[in-house]
C-alpha cells in the first residue's frame, strides 16, 4: 500500500497543495513551526478522519476559510483507491472512490497508516487509557468489525453512565432498564475483549523477535493484558459475555452508588514485561524505549498479515529520540518495505548511509521544495540545487 499524493486546501498553514510522493522513504525537512507535523497530519487524518492531535476538527481548517479539504489516491496491490474528507463547521463528509459514505467505520481501513512520534514513549509510560486509545485505534484499522463493536460499546456506556447518575440522584428508578444497558454493553464488551486478546497475541509474536534483535537477545519481552474477568484468549465470546453478567448483577449497587460504570474493556490494561518486570515500573528509559519501538515496528508486519498490505509509516521527528542502535534499526526495519514519511530538522548520519534514494521535501511557511539526498560524505543537510520542481501553491 502507498499514498501516491496528496490535495490539501485550506488544511492549517496550507492554502493549497498538490504534491506527489516517493513509493519508499520521503522526507520532511525543514525548522520546527514551518509545515512538517502538519503534513504528517494531513495524512493521519486522511487515513483516520481525525487528528492525532486534536480533537477539534476545526482546528484544521486554515485561519480565515470555512472549510478544508483532504485528497488522496491509495494504490493496493490491485486496486486504486481516491480518497476525500471536507471538514466544515457543520461537520465532516468522507468520500471513497467519489462516493459519500453514510458512516467514517465504512471509510477506514482504506488507507492503514503506523504514527510513531516522541510522544509514543507514552505508550509505555503514560496512563491505561493511553494505551487502551492505542489498541482500539490500530486494530480498528484493521478490522472493521472491531471498529463498529468500539463504537456501539462506546455510544451504550454513555446512555449507561447518563442513565446511573440518574439513579444516583433518585431522577429514575427503573432497574429492568438498567439491566438491558447492562446486557448490551457485556454483549459488546465480549466481542471486543476476545477481538483485543486475538489482536494483541498476534501483536506479541512480532514485537519480541523484534525486541530480541534490538536488546541483543538479553531481554524477552511479553504482554499482559489486564481486566476484570481474568478473560484469557481461550475462553469464548459466550463465556465473556457471561462473565460481565455475572459481574454487572454483583457490582450494581455500587454502581449506582458511584454513578459510573465500574466494569468492561474501558477500564482495561496492557502491561508490557521485559524479563517478567513490568517495563512501566521498573524498566530503564532504554527498555522503555526498546519497547515502544519494539511494538511499533511490530504493527507493520500484524497489519500485513491481517489485511495483506504493508501500512504506510508516519515517523514524526522520531530520529532525534533515539540512539544509534535503534536509529539503525528502525531505518533497516523499514528500508524497501514500507512507504515512509519522516518529519526532522536535520538528517542524521546514520539516516543518510541507510536511506535508498529518498525524496526529500524542504518545508518552509507551508511551501514545498524538492531535493536530492546528499552523499554521507558531504557534512551538510541538504543539497542547495533544487531539481526546479515544486509542487502547486498559493
């Protein structure tokens, strides 16, 4: 899979854009504040039909104009996809192929995009829900059912929550009601905890032969998922549902009580263990690293294995947070197999003996430039002779 360009009008501090991409390593370079984030953005959200960093869709619509465009053209092995999202102040429309689809769970999964950015050491490090935020984002990529089951689980916890501090507060007191919030939410709390613990399974096969290459062999890494039913990956959707039951009956007037929902797959965890430790608590800044890398490289070969195309890779100023073994390491991952976008303010030396005939785009005030890659004798970050093409803007 490869994006083959992108249409951007009226997107942040891009008034009009039409560029094409290199099927392999492209590079965004250029000072901090001048487009490249942004860039990377729009392609994250062409895939997603949201921001990965913000949840305000207007923030994406450039200073002064009404709405933004984004467009793009997939190539799969054997299709050709065009893709569309318009964001507005009346809200967003996705397009496949020229048509409006009636809900975004049918228009992802077009396009499978990997985001690994400095922030990601949060992955480890940061609170269950980011990493709960991070499961229900990849795997819904993959899978569309998993998606529609995220997103009904979703909509009935709210109705559920709305509806419990209504009984807190004595403003409803119909208990059958609750019971049938509470059936459809074990219903789907089943289907996308057996969907999480089929998913992450897979996902730990490939992170720890990654995470075997990256340590040297002197670390194993494991997952652990953590919830309240001791669900394992042997256990069947019937049983998990049955499970929640049990657990929503014997939980119910502490719930009410509290005014919130106590139990289900939105109060899970993911631990990762470096040797039987949890990485979290007890690993070096290196480990944590290790494994954060570890994870993301092992998305690329999940993705392909579940949907039979490689995902494109969105690495945002990730060179500059790691040393140069996993500098190494990640570019030799990625190098021929996966179209890439690497955001940085300077091209390391590792970067330039590593990366094959890269495009490199310099970005500056939201205006695009195209170069050619220097020899890794050269010293300096890029050529200054551009090849006298550069891309279509206002």
């Amino acid at each position: 899979m490869y994006l083959e360009g992108l249409h951007l009008k009226n997107f942040r501090n891009y008034a009009d854009l039409d560029v094409k991409f290199n099927q392999g390593v492209n590079v965004l370079l250029g000072e901090n504040a001048q487009g490249k984030t942004n860039l990377l953005e729009a392609i994250y959200v062409l895939a997603l039909t949201r921001s990965h960093r913000t949840a305000n869709d207007r923030d994406l619509i450039g200073w002064q104009a009404n709405e933004a465009l984004v467009a793009g053209r997939v190539h799969k092995t054997n299709t050709v996809t065009p893709l569309e999202l318009t964001f507005s102040k009346k809200g967003k429309k996705a397009k496949v192929n020229h048509l409006e689809q009636a809900r975004l769970s049918a228009y992802v999964g077009n396009l499978n995009v990997i985001l690994f950015a400095p922030e990601d050491l949060e992955l480890v490090k940061g609170s269950p829900s980011v990493r709960r935020h991070f499961i229900d984002q990849e795997f819904g990529q993959m899978s569309p059912k998993y998606l529609y089951n995220a997103g009904q689980y979703r909509s009935i916890l709210r109705q559920r929550n709305n509806y419990l501090r209504q009984l807190q507060r004595k403003q409803a007191k119909d208990l059958v009601y609750l019971g049938v919030l509470s059936d459809q939410l074990a219903a789907f709390g089943a289907e996308i905890v057996a969907a999480r613990l089929n998913f992450l399974d897979q996902l730990a096969v490939w992170a720890q032969q990654v995470h075997k290459v990256i340590s040297q062999e002197r670390e194993e890494l494991a997952f652990e998922y953590v919830n309240q039913i001791k669900a394992t990956r042997e256990q069947s959707v019937d049983t998990l549902y049955k499970a929640y039951q049990e657990q929503f009956e014997r939980q119910q007037a502490k719930e009410i009580e509290q005014g919130t929902t106590l139990i289900g797959p939105h109060r899970d965890d993911l631990h990762f263990m470096v040797n039987g430790k949890n990485v979290q608590t007890f690993g070096s800044q290196g480990q944590q690293r290790t494994t954060a890398l570890s994870v993301k490289l092992a998305e690329i070969d999940l993705m392909k294995a579940i949907t039979g195309e490689y995902p494109v890779l969105l690495l945002d100023d990730v060179l500059s947070e790691l040393d140069d073994a996993r500098q190494t390491h990640l570019l030799r991952s990625i190098q021929d197999k996966v179209q890439t976008f690497l955001t940085t303010t300077s091209l390391s030396g590792i970067a330039r003996k590593l990366i094959n005939d890269p495009t490199i785009f310099n970005i500056a005030s939201g205006h695009l430039s195209q170069d050619e890659l220097v020899s890794s004798n050269d010293g300096s970050d890029s050529q200054n002779g551009t090849d006298g093409q550069e891309p279509k803007q206002e």
